[in-house]
C-alpha cells in the first residue's frame, strides 16, 4: 500500500480541530507523519494539539507566525510549504488537510485506492458536504479539487513546482497539474466541513471582491469573467456581488497589475475557459 503524509495549516480552530484529530487518528491506513502548522493560534487550540502529539507520535506540531500581512489563500500555502519542508521521509502522497473538517475511518484508503488504479491521477479530493448536504459540483469539463481535503501524488507536486501561491491556488493547482498530463479528479467518498467555507475571509461581500481580484490577477478571459458575473446575479449578496466581483477584477488587473503565474499555467487555464465556455453555449 502506498505511504502517504498530512500537512494542516491551523489557527484558532478549538471548536473543530479535535474532530479532526479523531477522524485522522481512527484511520484504516493512518498516516506515516502529520504535521500540524499552529499559526499562533491564541483560543486553545494549541493546548489541544500539544495533548494530541504526546500520544501520537507520528503527530508533529510546529509554530509559525511570519509572514502575515498577505492574501489568505497565499498565507495557506506558505503554511503548508512551511510544513513540508519539515516532513521528516519522503512518501508517495501529501495530503493538505484543513483543520476544521471530518470523514469516516475509510476516507483516505478508498482515496489511496483511486490513486493505485489510475498511475496518471496527479491530484484528488474529497466530495465536500456541509450540514451533511453534499456539494454541488459545477457541470463544466474539468475537475478542481476541494482544498480542505486535497491530496497530491508526490510525483505530480514536485512536477509543477510546489502548490502555486497566492488567490485560487485550489483552481491553479489543478490547471497547473492538467498542463503537465495530470488527471483531477473529485472522488465519491465524503467529508464534512464544520463550518462555512467563507467564514475564513470575512463576509460574502468581501468574499465576491476577492473572487474578482483573484479573476483579475490570473488573468481570466474578459468572455468567461462577464459570464461568471452574469452567473452570480442573483445569488448572495444579491446583484451587488457581480458589481464586487468586477470592482475587485480591475483592481488586480488594472491598478495593481499582478501577475505571478508561470506561462505554462496561463495558457492552460484560459485554453480551460474556452472550452467551458463553448460546452456551455453548445448544451
């Protein structure tokens, strides 16, 4: 059977991080090493990783608290970068774990086992369910895995250079995988997020303005923005989230001009955006 690590970026999860814990700990196949990143958590949180690491062994708890004053999604990835360097073997997958989630005993062998049958399933995750109701999943040509519980072949992570930093690295990861020959891939086994997912960066309004920086910063096709706008008209905040969505595109875009993305990765990703576009119009 395939080895495989965790690496959790965590801070100030007290009401969820033991769930966590207990789903890993009564795993089928448990893993080689899991290390816990605390980002100076300050609501107890660290007392109950501490207890957790004295009786397992295999659970490694290091501090970290640089580096703050970036996006959220980047901050995540520093984390985690900042936990892998710490793994102490190399094994042949890594999970980033969040720490406010939870799965059944049979989680990661049924994901293992998806990964022995396809040697060219690069990326994999869970199917996200919140108040046991599952996610659903965008009709669109290619699979983005779920962040809180995605798992890389080592293999396909050293091939694109490490998870790519900064706003939807979940999105980028993927692309950067598919450019390189990788499948993606959403598995049917379940997990369940113990909060909202939007809670970590603030309200929905800021959300929506920092999914249009983030579209602005890739850079998406102006085609499949508008349609994505145009999309989110009538969902929550109601209309004033597309208005959000474009002030935060040409913020990026057009103010703060960024552009961190290798080519390799542009390329795929707005080749994705055409295809998605003409699946849609052609339904």
């Amino acid at each position: 059977m395939y080895s495989y690590s965790i690496v959790s970026p965590v801070k100030n999860e007290v009401n969820n991080i033991q769930q966590t814990i207990d789903s890993v700990i009564k795993q089928s196949i448990i893993p080689f090493e899991w290390i816990i990143v605390d980002d100076s958590s300050t609501d107890g949180t660290s007392m109950i990783l501490k207890k957790a690491s004295e009786k397992y062994p295999w659970i490694k708890i290091v501090k970290c608290g640089e580096n703050n004053n970036i996006d959220y999604s980047s901050r995540v990835v520093f984390l985690f970068n900042y936990g892998f360097s710490r793994l102490s073997k190399k094994v042949d997958f890594i999970s980033k774990l969040d720490g406010d989630v939870s799965f059944e005993p049979n989680f990661f062998e049924i994901i293992l086992e998806d990964f022995h049958k396809d040697p060219k399933l690069g990326i994999a995750s869970g199917h996200l369910t919140v108040n046991h109701i599952p996610e659903q999943i965008p009709n669109t040509p290619f699979t983005c895995t779920r962040g809180a519980t995605k798992i890389y072949r080592s293999a396909c992570l050293e091939d694109i250079g490490g998870i790519i930093p900064f706003q939807g690295w979940d999105t980028l990861d993927n692309v950067a995988a598919r450019s390189k020959g990788w499948e993606t891939k959403i598995i049917p086994v379940y997990f369940e997020h113990l909060k909202e997912e939007g809670s970590k960066v603030g309200n929905k309004y800021f959300s929506s303005f920092r999914t249009g920086f983030y579209n602005g910063s890739v850079p998406y096709l102006w085609s499949y923005f508008l349609a994505k706008i145009v999309s989110k008209l009538f969902s929550t905040p109601i209309i004033i989230g597309s208005f959000l969505q474009l002030a935060g595109y040409i913020k990026a875009r057009f103010f703060n001009n960024i552009k961190p993305f290798p080519e390799f990765i542009v390329r795929q990703l707005q080749a994705e955006q055409k295809k998605t576009l003409k699946s849609i119009l052609t339904k």
